[in-house]
C-alpha cells in the first residue's frame, strides 16, 4: 500500500489490515465505534451460533478488500488509480459504507423505511458523515466520501463499491461463512480480481471463467441457505414487528431523531439499546401481544412456517402463490380476508416475499471477454450460468405461532 501506515489490526478472516492515520482517526469516533454493537447478520446467530460479528468488523474488511481490488483490478492494462488521494478516498467510502446501519442491521431496516418513514442505511450513513465527522476528515469534504457509497458518483470506480462483484459483497461473503461455517462463500477473490477488468464502466472477465461461476453461484447459495434460513428468517419478522411498536409506544426513539441527536446519543442506537427495550417491555409492558413476541424473541421460541415452498421459473414470471403472498403482505385488505378465511387474528399473519434469487442479474454489467469483443454473462452459453441462469426462484413465505400453523397452510390450499 503506498499510503502511510500508522498501524496494523488482526483481523480473523483477511489477517493484518494496516491503517492511515486518518482511518484510524475515524475508527476511534463513538459514531464507528458504535458499529461493533451492531450485528452484522442480525438474529442468524439463533440459527448459526458462530454468527455474531459484528458491521465493525466487515467495515475494516470492506475497506481491507477495497485497497484488493485497487492493487490487482486493471483498466486498459493498467492500475485503475496510482493517486494517493483517491485512494484514500475510495478507502474511506468502503470502511463508512455502513455507519448508518441501524440496530441488527438489515433486519429491520424495511420496516423502518416502509412503515416508519425513516432514512435508509446509506442515506443515514451519509448524515452522520455529514454531522459528526467533518473535523475528523483533514482536507476532504464529506460529499467527496458519501457520494461513492450513497450511488452519486458515478464512473468505473462506483463499481467497486456497488455492484455484483464489489468490496462489500467479497468481505461479506467470505465473513459470513466463515462465521456461520457455511462453507459456499469461500470463493477464490484473489483469482476473481486478477481476472477481472473494468472497461466503459463494465467488470469484464477473462482466461479463467469457472471462479466467475464460483462466485455466482457461491452466493446464490449462501442466499438460500442462510441470510434465507426459514428459522432465521422468522426471527428476522418477528424483530421487525417488535422493532416498530417500541417506536409506536415510545420506547425506542424514532428513527428520524438520529438526525438532531448528539453523537453518544447516536452511539447507544444499537442492538444492547434494543434487547435492552424488549426485555424492559416483557417486565413492565402493557401491550400483551407486544409482550408476548418480545418474549419469544428473547427466549428463541420461533414461528412456524405455515407456508415454505420457493417456486423457480421464468425471470419476471412470479408463479401464482408467491404473487399472492406478497399481495397480502403488501395490502391490508387482502390480509384482512386472508385472515377471515384462514381463522387466524391478523396480528398472528407474517406474510414476506423475499427477493427473488438468480445466479446473474441481468441489470448487471458483467461481461466475458470473446475475440473481437464481450458478451454479457448471462448470454455465455459455454458457461454453466449460460444453461441455468435464465431462471429465477421465487421464495414467499407465511409464519406464524405454531399452534396457528395448521389453520393458516389449510387456509393456503386452493387459495
């Protein structure tokens, strides 16, 4: 690395990760170092017991991954960028990427922006940026490190942090399977960089394309096996739920008070203030049912899954029962009926239709290189995506209690 290293910190997945004087600055502000009280996989520890990192940590590796990429990723040949500021730069967007991620990070977050009008975790993120580290970032101005990582800044150098193969995906990737033991996002990231070129704002990739699929298809198994874990899942609603009426009955602060807070008020924005306003709630709550998930969220009794059966077919071809688990989910009268017929109170219905999986996303500009041109990915039929990646799996789910579950999967049939 040619910037000045002030000092080095062991990191159990990429080993030494070395830091600037400016980083290590940052990383020493409440602001980041509330990042170490904020999981990085939210409740999946109830399922894989090994999974408790934390966004610190994969933060210092997004940032460890970055300087990977600006040393190995080339463009006509040559280095991407040799400038030490810019360097510098595109450093600092991957470690604060993620300063703006709220308690047990993506877990709650939909709720948050759909039902509580809140800020994403990006837009956050550039907010504290904004708030509480002008003073902290010597000659650079806030906007020149939040616009790489909120998408403002566009350009080949935006790929590294937003896109299939980005700083943040191939540390969280690696991290959590390390954690959770799950071994398919064990992907071989120094080989896929080293193949790997950025022309006309497009990754292509040459010689060697079967780590390419590896990487592909390593992610679309750790999607299905566990940020997509029934269980793990289950508890994931569940939080959101609980998350949300907190906030309602005014023991949580609203999201959107992070604004004007102080930075400590800030810092204390994280998973302890959370289990600390649940398990508060079962003592004193008065709100039953509020009570009743908290507890079972605190105690790892999970939902049922009165509904479980991820359907592949065409891409943009939604099969019938998905189509219809997320119109409940998404319209209160069409869950208002789907709970008359079932029997089952309203309150009891989680319906969640998940992000559908593909090997290639076509929105993606990921091509193969091919004498006297490129191709995109998903058309390469000498690749395994090529024969396979033309379908998508769609996966919409109902939880509930479980002594609910039997009433609600008779409920499904013939629905």
């Amino acid at each position: 690395m040619a910037l000045k290293v002030k000092k080095q910190v062991y990191d159990d997945v990429h080993g030494y990760i070395e830091l600037t004087e400016l980083e290590t600055r940052i990383i020493d502000t409440p602001i980041f170092q509330r990042l170490r009280h904020i999981s990085q996989m939210g409740p999946a520890h109830y399922v894989y017991p090994g999974a408790t990192h934390t966004r610190f940590s994969h933060c210092m590796g997004a940032m460890f991954m970055m300087q990977q990429f600006l040393d190995n990723v080339r463009s006509d040949g040559e280095l991407l960028t040799t400038d030490d500021e810019e360097i510098q730069k595109l450093r600092l967007a991957a470690l604060l990427h993620d300063v703006g991620h709220y308690p047990m990070s993506h877990t709650i977050e939909d709720g948050i922006v759909n039902r509580l009008k809140g800020m994403g975790h990006e837009q956050l993120g550039a907010a504290f940026v904004e708030r509480f580290l002008p003073d902290k970032l010597d000659t650079y101005k806030p906007h020149e490190i939040t616009d790489i990582f909120t998408k403002k800044r566009k350009g080949r150098f935006s790929l590294l942090i937003s896109s299939a193969f980005d700083a943040d995906k191939s540390d969280y990737l690696l991290r959590d399977s390390y954690h959770t033991g799950v071994l398919y996002g064990r992907i071989n990231i120094e080989r896929l960089m080293r193949t790997m070129s950025i022309e006309d704002d497009r990754i292509v990739f040459s010689k060697d394309e079967s780590v390419v699929e590896s990487f592909l298809i390593g992610r679309y198994h750790m999607y299905r096996s566990v940020y997509h874990h029934k269980t793990a899942v289950g508890f994931a609603l569940m939080a959101d739920r609980i998350f949300e009426m907190l906030v309602k009955e005014g023991r949580i602060a609203h999201p959107n008070d992070l604004l004007k807070s102080s930075e400590l008020d800030a810092f204390s924005y994280n998973d302890n203030m959370f289990y600390s306003a649940m398990q508060a709630y079962v003592s004193n709550g008065k709100n039953r049912y509020l009570k009743e998930l908290a507890g079972m969220f605190l105690l790892r009794k999970p939902f049922a899954a009165a509904h479980f059966d991820p359907q592949p077919s065409e891409k943009g071809k939604i099969p019938k029962t998905p189509q219809r688990i997320k119109e409940i989910e998404e319209n209160e009268k069409a869950k208002q009926a789907f709970a008359q017929k079932s029997g089952v109170d309203e309150e009891w219905i989680f319906p969640t239709y998940l992000r559908p999986l593909s090997l290639v996303d076509e929105s993606s500009r990921i091509y193969t290189s091919r004498e006297g041109g490129t191709m995109p990915l998903s058309e390469n039929s000498g690749l395994i995506l090529g024969m396979i990646g033309k379908k998508t799996l769609y996966d919409a789910r109902v939880y509930t209690k479980k002594e609910h579950a039997e009433r609600l999967r008779k409920a499904m049939k013939g629905w």
